[in-house]
C-alpha cells in the first residue's frame, strides 16, 4: 500500500508529476473520442480531480492505464448526460512548413480532409490510430495503456487502416 | 505461432515491418498501399494543438491541492459554442476542397508561339518553350517532388530542394540547379547550366553537370556541349545539334503558329545550327539555306513549302 511519502500520490509532487507526465496524452485520447480539444481539455481537468480524490487508494505503478479508464468512462458520461450523439470533429490548425503561402493552405484542407477521414473510423479504432501515429506510441505501449491485449491493438490499427486505405481508393 | 486471425492484424503489422515472407508477398498484390504510406506520412506530420500544462496545472491544483473540498463545475458558455459550430461548418466546407485541391492536377499547357513562366510550391520556376505542358498535383509533390512534362521546360530548381521532372522517355533528378529538359517525338535531351543533374532514359543512367549535355535518341546517348547560360530559345532562338529536318521544322511550326509542309525532301536529314524564333523569313532562310532547300511563305504566314533546291 501507501510506501513513502514520495510515491504517494496524495502528494502535491508527485501529483503534479503525474499530471505533467500523461496529462497531454489523456487529452489526447479523449479529443480522438470526441474531437473537441476544449471539451477534451476540460474532461482532463475531471479526470485528474478524480485521481486526486482517490489517490490514497491508487497504486503509483499502475496510475497511467487507471488514468486512461477514467479518462474513458468520462467521455462515456459526459455524453449520456448531454443527451448529443458524440461526434468527432477536427481542429483547424496545421504545421507550418517550406511550402509558399497559397501551398499551405492547400495542404491546410488536405490535412482537414484527412482529418474528416478519421471521423469515419469506429472510435476505438480511431483512438488506437491516432495514439499510434500522432503520440507515436508502440502496440504493446498502446495495449498497457488500455488495460487491453497487443493483439486487440493491432486488430482496431489494421481496421482503421483498412478504412483510411478505402476511402482514398475511392477518391482516387 | 498463432495462425487464426492474423490477417485481422495484417496492416497494422505490415506498418511495423512485423510480417511474414508469405504475408509480405500478399500485400504486394493489395492495391493502394502506397497511397495509404503516403497518407499515414501527412498523418505523423499532423499535430494535435500544444497543451499548457503549466496553465491547465494551476487549474487543477487549485480544485485538487489547494481546494478544501473539490467541487466539480462545469459552465458551458455560448460563446464557444458558436465557436464550435462555426469550425463545423468550416470542416464541412473544408472537406469538400480539401480533397479536390490536393488531388486534382495544377495542369499549365503552352500553346504555339507561347513560352509560360510556372511556379512551383517550392519557389522553384519553371519556364515552359512552346508546345509544352507541366502537371502535377499537391499531393505527388509532396510524396517526393515529382512533376510531369511533355515538350521543353527550363528549371530554375531553388537550392537545396530535391526535384524530379518526369517525361515520357525518362526521368530528370536535380538539386538545386538550372537545366533544361526536352522531350519530344524520339527525343530526350537535358542540358545543364547551373549545378548536377541525374538523367535516365530507363535504360542508361547518366550524370551531367554544368556545361554539359546529353541526347537520347532511342538507345543512342550523345553528349552535348553547352555553352550558353540559358537554352537558346529562351532568348529567342532555337538551336540544334545533329537533329533532323523533321524535328527542327516541328519546332519551327511551335514558335510560329503555323504549318509547314514539305514536297520531296528527306526529313531525316541532320541539321547542326541555330534559327530566330522571332523572324519567319530568317528562320527559313538559315535551315533551308544550309539544308539546299527553297521554300514558300502562304497564307498570310500561316502555311510553309519547303521543296528541295533545283
């Protein structure tokens, strides 16, 4: 149970270690759930108020993937009360790079066309995808995270593939 | 090994190069894979906005840390709800172009008697001799900066920037150079005059330099020496080197708007000089003149005979 001072996590320390080592990546899962950054933003926040409140009872070995179910569940109960169908949106912003003006925002609505893609994938899927690609996370890492097997990783990987594949067969 | 389900895992495995031979043979019969690489690439380049988790910490301390009790409140204001809704129909919007724009091909045509001047989305110009035509689209460019030519283009390539122009009879690769490449009928001809460039034809690889030159007539790869800054048509002329009659009248007709017909005379006849592309009458004057041949201006300058001299 409760070790030293240090590795509990009712700790203001070792909270906010906790915090400033996974909080960008719960905001990311719940954005490739919802799509709204402020909303994932703010369901963050939930999140972590949640592992403050039971910290006295959380393992410190185990705290990123019970991050990740909380994370989960909140998405889950955010939208059962708003009574809105959760749907996947994209935020506007894309990388600067070498390319003259008017290139940029071509690339700006590729980017936004991709983006839509996504939202077409199922949202496990879609989250096993964008935690892969843009955390740039491994499977087994992605597997530990989501409490789930490498293998049900890379089957939701291969099933949004498949889909992203499709629908650039289709336009092309 | 397991066997039952693997081809449930197969992209996602083929990403992480984790694939057996015999499943790499089969992925080699799927269609649209290198579509989907190239798509997975704008993917990793795609970040999600920056988090300020020193800002969204003090946030959260002061309901966990520094709260007596931890009160959980959650205001949902207008405004950025018609933020939201605004981005939505911009998506929408976007979608829609976003797609077309990147896939559809930037296609720049001369015509004859015309030159164009292309920019490309690195900075690089490409100027266009008549009878020509450049395409590509956004999306091959960024895969790996290749554009499509048929005819004669001058490349003034911005330095350090990689650059592939692909004709019908083969491939140019530079770097940050000036050249020119000429792709007509049974010719394929690339001059350098700035820098190195790497040629093919499919069959024969070839590196030239400034000063250089190479000329593929079918399987024949002649050396061309190159002595001015600028192709010559660039400052009005044509020239040639050991080309045929056939080849030097089509340019005449390019830079003239007009048609040339010929009685008699061999067309396969090398010719070794330079004419005015400003001037019809010296133009002729010049090929014919070293060619021993006469010729016949009609229609208003829009209709040539060229006959052998008696």
């Amino acid at each position: 149970m409760k070790n030293t001072d240090f590795d509990n996590l009712c700790h203001d320390v070792a909270f906010r270690k906790v915090f400033m080592e996974y909080g960008e990546s719960i905001r990311n899962f719940i954005y490739s759930k919802c799509g709204d950054m402020a909303l994932a933003e703010d369901i963050t926040q939930d999140t972590y108020v949640t592992l403050w409140q039971k910290c006295a009872d959380t393992d410190p070995l185990t705290v990123k993937s019970f991050l990740y179910k909380i994370a989960g569940n909140k998405v889950i109960d955010h939208f059962r009360h708003q009574k809105v169908a959760m749907n996947y949106r994209t935020n506007k912003k894309s990388l600067v790079d070498h390319l003259t003006p008017q290139f940029q925002l071509e690339e700006q609505e590729y980017k936004a066309y991709l983006d839509g893609v996504l939202s077409s994938i199922p949202e496990a899927s879609r989250t096993v995808f964008m935690m892969s690609r843009i955390e740039k996370l491994k499977y087994a890492e992605i597997a530990d995270r989501l409490q789930v097997s490498v293998k049900a990783v890379e089957k939701r990987m291969h099933k949004a593939l498949i889909i992203i594949k499709n629908q650039l067969g289709r336009k092309l | 090994m397991k066997q039952n389900n693997t081809h449930e895992t197969l992209l996602a495995r083929w990403i992480e190069g984790d694939l057996t031979p015999k499943e790499a043979e089969q992925l080699a019969e799927m269609e649209g894979l290198q579509d989907l690489r190239d798509a997975l690439d704008v993917y990793d380049d795609m970040e999600l906005p920056a988090y300020d988790l020193n800002k969204a910490w003090d946030r959260l301390a002061a309901k966990t840390i520094y709260a007596e009790k931890t009160i959980k409140t959650k205001h949902k204001s207008l405004f950025p709800t018609m933020m939201r809704i605004a981005a939505a129909i911009a998506l929408i919007v976007g979608i829609g172009l976003g797609y077309s724009t990147y896939f559809r091909p930037k296609q720049f045509f001369t015509s004859a008697g015309q030159t164009a001047q292309v920019t490309l989305p690195d900075g690089s110009a490409v100027t266009l001799n008549a009878g020509s035509g450049l395409d590509y689209t956004l999306w091959q460019w960024k895969r790996n900066k290749v554009v499509h030519l048929t005819g004669e283009a001058f490349f003034k390539v911005t330095k350090g920037q990689k650059f592939t122009v692909k004709t019908p009879q083969g491939q140019t690769a530079v770097l940050g150079t000036q050249f020119d490449v000429l792709d007509r009928g049974k010719t394929f001809q690339v001059k350098c005059f700035e820098g190195k460039v790497w040629v093919t034809n499919q069959v024969t690889e070839k590196i030239i330099t400034k000063g250089q030159g190479v000329k593929f007539s079918g399987q024949v790869a002649k050396d061309l020496d190159v002595t001015s800054h600028k192709p010559g048509w660039m400052a009005g002329e044509s020239k040639f080197f050991e080309n045929s009659l056939q080849e030097v009248f089509d340019e005449m007709q390019r830079q003239f708007t007009l048609e040339i017909q010929s009685d008699g005379v061999d067309m396969s006849r090398r010719f070794t000089g330079v004419f005015s592309n400003q001037n019809l009458e010296k133009a002729l004057a010049t090929v014919c003149g070293a060619m021993h041949l006469t010729y016949e201006i009609k229609n208003d300058q829009k209709l040539v005979k060229i006959s052998s001299a008696k």
